[in-house]
C-alpha cells in the first residue's frame, strides 16, 4: 500500500484518535454503500481499509491507517456531516452504526474474537506475497467475515443493486469492507470511544474533525 508522509501533526488528545477511529468506520460503510450501488470505490479509501484490517500489530496508532488524515477523507466527510447535523447518506449512517453494534457483539464473544485473530493473523501472513489488495487477500477477509461475525444474530443487510451484489468477488468485497468497519469500531473503543459519547460529547468531536 502507497501511503504519503503525514503533514499533520499526530492526534495527540484521545477525542482526535477517537474521530480518526470513527472516521474508519463511517469511511468502511461509505464504501459499502458505493459498491453496492456502482460497483466502484476511491482506491486510496479502499486501500486504507485493507490495510488497517491487517495491520494487527500496528507500531503506533498512525500507522494503521497511513499516517495522513485524508486517508480516512470519505470517513471524516461522512461523519462530519452526521455530527454538523447536516443531511447524512441513511444507509451509510445505518452500516456505521450496526459495525458498531457488531464490535460490541464481538468483544463480548471471547472464542470468535480469538477465531478472527488467528484469521487475520494467517490472511496477513498471505498478504506478504500477495499484496493487501489482492483477490485471494479479499477472499480470504470476506470468508473471515462470514465465518464469524455474520454468524451473530446483529446481522447487516447491505441494500443495492442485486446485480452488482452478486457478481464476481462482490460479495467478498462488501464482506471485507464490513470487516474493516468493526476492526476501526474495536480501535474506537479502545481510544474510550463510547456510543452514548456521540449523544453528549458531539461538540468535542466535532472541534477534532475541524483540526484534522
């Protein structure tokens, strides 16, 4: 994955990580959206998301996401939007929320999140050769997806064009994207994210967003 040296200081207060972590999430269900309604997204949103997913030992926050704030642009922009009150895309709100929900799913089941660990280990492992971005890389994310967290009972349902959903590695690629979605939900609970924050504390998320 190309990434560009960061020319943004590193958040430094706990409430920029928690709007870089969220921004994540808001940027896996933007991408979601697109791809099940044009079958197309931005390469370098698309590559961020890949990586963060596979980066499971990061060397410090930064990394996982590239170091630079416009590798989550379509995240920022999405919530921005959500916490300006401005008109927000509902079905890009709706998949943030449920991998919010799923995260929260997830950290209470200590055999599945141990499984998806020693999945992605395994998947990062083939990404070495292949590449973050490769089909079989994306195939193996996408199992890992079924195979755990789709197994919850807190399921999405990704709307679209039914074509396009089930044509060749889409599925796959939507799996991968809602991986991703959760993997930067887990990063938001652990910089203190919290949902009832998003009620209270919009204000502060909001100044960390105009910093960024």
């Amino acid at each position: 994955m190309t990434t560009s040296t960061p020319i943004h200081p590193a958040p430094e207060s706990a409430t920029g990580r928690q709007a870089l972590a969220l921004a994540g999430v808001f940027q896996a269900a933007s991408l979601v959206d697109e791809l099940a309604r044009t079958g197309h997204v931005e390469q370098r949103a698309w590559e961020t998301l890949m990586h963060a997913t596979l980066e499971t030992s990061p060397a410090n926050f930064e990394s996982i996401y590239g170091g630079h704030p416009n590798n989550l642009r379509p995240g920022l922009d999405a919530l921005d939007s959500m916490l300006g009150r401005r008109q927000a895309n509902p079905m890009v709100m709706r998949y943030g929320f449920g991998m919010l929900m799923l995260m929260g799913k997830l950290r209470g089941n200590t055999g599945m999140m141990d499984d998806l660990g020693q999945r992605l280990a395994r998947t990062r492992a083939q990404a070495e050769h292949f590449g973050e971005t490769h089909e079989n890389i994306i195939a193996s994310l996408g199992e890992a997806y079924q195979q755990t967290l789709s197994t919850l009972k807190t399921r999405i349902v990704v709307q679209g064009d039914p074509s396009l959903l089930q044509s060749r590695m889409m599925p796959e690629r939507v799996r991968a994207c809602l991986l991703a979605g959760v993997r930067f939900a887990l990063l938001w609970h652990q910089q203190g994210g919290r949902r009832w924050k998003l009620l209270f504390q919009r204000g502060a998320l909001k100044k960390a967003l105009d910093t960024l």
